[in-house]
C-alpha cells in the first residue's frame, strides 16, 4: 500500500493518484479561511528559493496568530530543544494537544517497570501555555524504552502488573496536573502476534485513564502495511479505536534506505483509505486518526553513503553559507536541495510541502501530529 520512490514518468495509476489528491486539496482550500500574509505575499507555493527562506521563515509579525485548522493538532516538544518550547507557548492556541517528551518505561527484571524521566517535568512552562490557550491539553508522551517482546509478554500477561501501571500513570498525571498522556510503545512489532494480550491491556490502561481519570489518551503506531509481517491489521486497529480518544500514526521516515521523500503526499490518502475503507467510514472514525508531520529532514550523504537528520537551523547555516540546488517533486510534493561544495542531498519540509499535508488532512477530516515543533521553521506554523 506504499507508494514506491521513483525517478520515472508517472504511470497511468500513479496519475490517477496524483489527480486525486489535487482533487482532495480542491476540497480542503474551498474550506479554508481567508489567505494568511505568507499567502497574500506569495509563498506559500512549490517555487522556492534560498533568499525567500532566509528573509521570512523567523518572519513572527506575517504568521497569522489565528487558527485555520479544524482538525485535531497534535505537537511534540523534547527536552534537548528549547525552541520547540518557545514555538508551544507562541502558537497555543493553534494546538489541541502538546506533548513534551519526558518519560521512559524501563523494563527491569523479573518484570518490574521503572519510570524515568520526571526530571525533566517543568511546571512553569505548562502553566504558561495554559495561560495563552486554556483548551490546550498537555499529554506528556511515555515511552516504552528498549523494550523487547518478552519484555512485553512478561508486563500484559500477569493482570495485576498491567493494573500498576496504569494506576502509576494514572496517579502520576493527577499529580502533576497533566490532561492525559500519550504512549509510545515503539513500532508495536509484537502486537499481531500477541493480540488479545495487547487489546486487554489496552482496555485496562483505557478505563483506568479514560473512564475514571477523564484524560486523554494517544496511542502512537507506526505505518500500516499489508504485508503478512506488518504489526497490526485492520481488523486490529478497528479494536484500537475504541479504547483511545486518537490513534496517531506515524507517516514518515518513508525512504529510509536511498534518497528520496521523507513523507509522500499521497501515502496519507492510501493510509486513510487502507485503515478506514470507504463503506466504514465516519467523522468520529477519521476525526481519531492523527496523520504524522515530520518538521525535520535527511541530508544523504554523496560520500559514504548513508544519511543523517537535518533540523532548520541547520538548513538556513547551509543556504546562508553555500550555494545551494532546490529541485521540487510534484508526485510527491516535498522539496530537495543539493549542496554545491558535497554533493549531498537535503530532503527537508518546506512551507509548501507542511501547507499541502495540512490541507490534505482537513481533506480527509483528521488530525496533524507534528514531529517536532523546535526542528522546523518557525513560519510552519502559518498553516494551522
């Protein structure tokens, strides 16, 4: 169900996929409110050049203050960058859900749990943002760090372990006053195999938080995939549904092994359509699905081979100091730059390419989770 990286002409069905998705953002535009400055100013388009960025992407006074996406926002900010922390307070009011990345779930032995992490819990910082937006909700991500299958069997399988840590969590975000959570549990490759144990201890993680606590709770899962060897199905993720209040899944990270798009612009119509067929579809089932937004790049490397993430800051070094190629991929909507003096290849989002995934969202009728706010350029955020 993934759309493959080509250099070729588009065949007749990759044609009919592009249309479709020029069709979807048809629709979401028809819905949008009135242009923002970078769009009254002319921007926000595939043609791009290194001075536009340099002169507006810190431009704060031509980012519009007002929210323009209706779907449900989802953002990420870490410990090791304080900009996303400034960019959460800023845009507030433009965020459903913030959720700082400060807790891991260490699997000791004998299948005891440990919870790292809370040292990094800044109180002060979360009351500043409730002052900017009183609806935004905090939901720190707790992550399943390192954890391996038996690990996992070890934890759902004795009832009365599961139930501690959902009590922890639970206790823990009373504590400190958090709105919900969100769990990462890696890339979940166990869940097929080890089904009914999951959705058990999904359901008792669900009514301990969501019923009892009244907090929100997001479950993170990696793509989806037909393949026989894929960590859920559909059938699955329909189980999943239920017990949490969104299911984000994380549409990035597409070409991991040669250059090419970080996240096809129609990879997230094919999700959409293979998680939630036409025939099952609702406002409530589309309105839980979070499609994942990286705000961060690659650089392939033109000596060596391989790659290694590119933040904005970055970027804006590079085209401040050298002369650089910015190329533009229609099929999948992303741009590339090519540096002069290495040869490397940056594939990195631009305005264009985050202001084409936000529309084809609203088009779908789900949420935009992004990863992460400080890695990007600030003027991303116009298009929310």
């Amino acid at each position: 169900m993934q759309p493959q990286p080509t250099n070729r002409r588009p065949t007749s069905s990759r044609s009919l996929l592009v249309l479709l998705c020029s069709v979807l953002l048809c629709a979401s535009l028809a819905e949008a409110t009135s242009p923002s400055l970078l769009s009254q100013l002319g921007l926000v388009k595939p043609e791009l050049t290194a001075a536009s960025v340099l002169e507006h992407h810190q431009s704060t006074d031509v980012i519009s203050p007002e929210r323009s996406f209706a779907g449900p926002t989802l953002a990420y900010v870490t410990p090791w960058n304080s900009r996303g922390y400034e960019m959460a307070e800023r845009y507030a009011n433009k965020l459903d859900y913030i959720s700082p990345v400060w807790y891991q779930f260490k699997h000791r032995g004998d299948g005891r749990v440990e919870l790292e992490g809370g040292h990094d819990h800044d109180g002060a910082w979360i009351a500043r943002v409730h002052q900017r937006s009183t609806h935004t909700r905090i939901v720190p991500r707790f992550l399943f760090d390192g954890w391996q299958e038996d690990d996992f069997r070890a934890l759902i399988r004795r009832r009365s372990r599961s139930q501690q840590l959902a009590s922890l969590l639970r206790e823990h975000c009373l504590e400190h006053a958090y709105d919900g959570i969100v769990l990462d549990a890696g890339y979940l490759v166990h869940l097929r195999r080890n089904e009914r144990l999951f959705i058990d201890f999904f359901s008792r993680l669900s009514a301990e938080l969501r019923d009892d606590a009244k907090l929100s709770v997001i479950l993170v899962l990696p793509p989806p995939s037909a393949h026989p060897q894929a960590p859920y199905t559909v059938e699955i993720y329909r189980k999943l549904e239920p017990l949490f209040d969104h299911l984000q899944v994380m549409s990035y990270d597409f070409s991991a092994q040669s250059p090419g798009p970080n996240s096809p612009l129609q990879w997230l119509p094919q999700i959409v359509n293979y998680l939630i067929p036409a025939p099952e579809r609702t406002e409530e089932r589309l309105h839980k699905l979070i499609l994942g937004t990286n705000f961060y790049g690659y650089r392939w490397l033109a000596k060596g081979g391989g790659r290694e993430a590119v933040l904005g800051t970055q970027l804006v070094e590079l085209l401040e100091r050298e002369l650089v190629e910015i190329a533009y991929d229609e099929q999948h909507a992303e741009h590339s730059f090519r540096l002069s003096r290495s040869g490397d290849v940056i594939y990195f989002p631009s305005l264009w390419s985050v202001h084409a995934r936000v529309d084809m969202a609203r088009a779908l009728r789900c949420g935009i989770g992004i990863w992460e706010l400080g890695q990007g350029l600030e003027y991303f955020m116009d298009v929310l």
